[in-house]
C-alpha cells in the first residue's frame, strides 16, 4: 500500500467524474501541465470533491509518495497589541485596554523554555503591531532567542509585521529583513497574506499593507536567502475569482524566486470578530482549498494542513486531498481560540503520528526547512 515518491506507481484506481469541466483539467494534470486561471475556477466550482481530490492527491503522491510531515513546534505571540484594527481578527487589541498584553522579553524567553521538554524544533513567532515597541526590543527578542535555544529555526514575523517594522524604524524593507537576519530569523512564516484583492482588503484588514507590497516584501525576503510560506484566508467575503487571482499571483512570486515552502490555507473564524455574522467554513469547503491549492501550486512543494483550523479530523482526511504536511504540536495558540477555535491548544507528537498513520501515510518529521529529523529520547538530529 505504501509508496515513496520514488517509488511512486499512479492511480491505483482510474479517474472518473460526472462533471465535464473537469475532464480537460484531467488531462492537464496527468501531463504535467499547468492550470489557467479559468480551470481554477472550475475547480472552484465543480461540486465532485473526489475528483478534484483525486487529481490533487495524484500530484501529491506524485510528489511525495505516502511521505507525510509534521513538526515539532511551538508558537509564541509576544504581543497582541495592535494599531491595525482589522475586522477579520479576534486577537489584537488597543493599547491599555482590558486583555491587552505585551510580553517582557525574559518573559518572551521563559514562554520559550516552557514546554521544551519535547525538543522542539522551531518556533514560530508572530504578533501584533504594536505602536510603541522599538525595533530594538525584535532584535533583542530573537538574538535572546538564539542564544538559549541555538538548534531551534526561527520562523518570525510575517510580511505584515516586517514592513510596519520598517517603517518604525525607518529602514528599508531589505535592510529591516538584513537585521532580522543577522540577529536570528531563519525564515518567515505565511500569515498577513489574506486575500490579495483590495476591495476585499479594504474590508477585512484595510489598515494591512496591500497585496502588493506583501508579495513584495516576501520577495525581498527571498532574495537574501530567508524562505517563507504563504496563505490564504477563505471564507469571509471573497469570492471564487478572488481566491484564484490570489493563488495565481502566489505562484507567479515562486516562479521569480523559489523562495515560498508550504502553502497554508486558513479557514477564518468570524467568533469575536466584526465579522462575527458570517457563517463559519463548511467541511467541503476546506477539503476544496487544500485540493485546488495543489493543483493551482505546481511550483510549491508543500501543502499545509494546520490542525488548529480545520480541526483534526478535518486535517486528516486532507491527508488524502492533497495536503503532506501537518501543523504541528503548536502548544498554545491564541490568534484562532481568540476566535472561538473549540480545536486542542496543542497536540502531542504521537498523537500526529496517529492522525498520520490511520491515514495510511508515511510520518516523518521534519524540520521547518523539510530535513527528516531523527529522535532519540530528548535529543535530535536534523538529517543535511
Ligand atoms: O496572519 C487572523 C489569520 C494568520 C483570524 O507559516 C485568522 O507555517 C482565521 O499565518 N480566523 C496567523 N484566521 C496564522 C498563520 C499561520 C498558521 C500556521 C502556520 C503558518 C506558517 C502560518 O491567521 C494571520 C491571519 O491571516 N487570522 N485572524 C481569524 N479570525
């Protein structure tokens, strides 16, 4: 049953469907062809999600087999203070209003030690932003990291954060990301991204940089050598044609750089949010952006599902929808439970393993930069 992408034989049963748009996009897939705006929004609007799973879990066998990642990881927010008031967000907060916090730095620290009895590999940092924190006190932050914890990735601060940093500071975009660098950063993670389009910005997160300038800013990044992820936030107020354009643009990014890991759909979370009138993403919905992510993303390699969002029972079967990665211990999380996200705060190594497993696939932890990582006891090794 198992098969590595080496050792890959395709379909183990043929491709079939009712719905004749998908019939071309078919044979597109099977010969390796990329998909145009148009057979994503077919995809998008064909209601035979095991079709459209089937040709995302054709390219993903085809990519890695039974293969199936996950890490070790924890994610620290060391404020939620936030100037931006975006309507999609449950998380941040005004400055000296009730639940506001901001982390003192061997706070930050000591965040970091709890919990690192699972030796953890990486950590993924991300928060508000705040109007009153130096840029001093980031740097200060991740070289602090660097220093008590150096096997430890650092994955922190999305686009969104680097630029409003940069503008704090005073710096360039390139310069900010150069002494994020030098001070610690490894990569950067994929959130701020949303949905491209400005009509739809202007009423999700209108104080966030544009699209633009996101695309640009990971653009940068990529150029000095720091890899990022990317993603999508659906559900809200966009439609069919703006999430196309959005993966289409993120693909058109990776074509120039190569420089984008992991794709992460997030589904949103209206709870505690302005937009808490919209309904919440259906289970079908979610397995959909999965699959056509794959197969609209022929150029990155992997695909995420992040259990904290889409639930665990949800991320497993998109083990088999075109998903190879799942996110991850975590530990605690406080963008999504801020709104009303009912999933565990963290999940155990085994238990990912589990999840994997009955899924018929392959675990194998990785690093954040995909290398195996082999275990003993409460020590790893990453495999270079
Ligand atoms: O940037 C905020 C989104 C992102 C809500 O790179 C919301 O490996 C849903 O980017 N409902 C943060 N989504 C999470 C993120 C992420 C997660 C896991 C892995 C990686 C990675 C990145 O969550 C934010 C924003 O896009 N978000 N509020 C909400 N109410």
């Amino acid at each position: 049953m198992s098969s590595t992408a080496a050792s890959y034989t395709p379909a183990r049963h043929p491709f079939e469907t009712d719905d004749p748009r998908l019939r071309p996009i078919a044979d597109k897939v099977l010969g390796q062809e990329r998909l145009s705006f148009e057979d994503g929004l077919a995809l998008y609007r064909s209601a035979d999600i095991l079709a459209v799973g089937w040709l995302a879990n054709h390219v993903r066998e085809r990519m890695w087999g039974d293969t199936t990642f996950f890490n070790v990881n924890r994610h620290i927010n060391p404020t939620n203070v936030c100037v931006a008031a975006c309507r999609l967000c449950a998380f941040g907060r005004k400055k000296d209003t009730p639940g506001a916090y901001t982390m003192a730095l061997d706070e930050a620290w000591e965040t970091a030690a709890s919990g690192y009895s699972e030796a953890v590999t990486e950590f993924h940092i991300v928060g508000g932003l705040h109007p009153d924190l130096p840029f001093q006190y980031f740097l200060d932050l991740i070289s602090g990291l660097k220093e008590r914890f150096p096997q430890v990735h650092l994955k922190a601060f999305t686009m969104v954060e680097v630029a409003f940093l940069a503008k704090r500071a005073k710096l360039s975009i390139r310069e900010t990301l150069e002494q994020l660098k030098a001070a610690g950063v490894d990569s950067l993670p994929g959130g701020g991204a949303e949905i491209f389009n400005e009509r739809v910005r202007r009423v999700i997160c209108d104080h966030k940089i544009d699209g633009e300038q996101w695309l640009d800013t990971a653009r940068i990044a990529h150029q000095i050598g720091l890899k990022s992820n990317c993603t999508m936030l659906y559900g809200h107020v966009e439609n069919e044609e703006d999430r196309v354009d959005h993966l289409v643009r993120l693909r058109a990014l990776q074509d120039e750089t190569g420089g984008l890991q992991t794709f992460i759909p997030l589904a949103f979370h209206p709870d505690n949010t302005p937009l808490q009138h919209l309904p919440k993403t259906t289970g079908m919905s979610d397995i959909k952006q999965i699959a056509v992510g794959r197969l609209m993303l022929d150029n990155i390699p992997h695909i995420k599902a992040y259990w904290q969002m889409l639930t665990p029972k949800i991320a497993q079967i998109s083990l088999r929808f075109g998903a190879d990665d799942l996110d991850g211990t975590v530990i605690e999380e406080k963008i999504y439970h801020d709104a009303g996200a009912t999933t565990p705060q963290g999940m155990r190594r085994q238990e990912l393993e589990r999840l994997i497993r009955e899924a018929g696939r392959v675990p194998v932890e990785r690093d954040t930069l995909y290398r195996p990582v082999l275990r003993n006891e409460d020590s790893f090794t990453v495999c270079v």
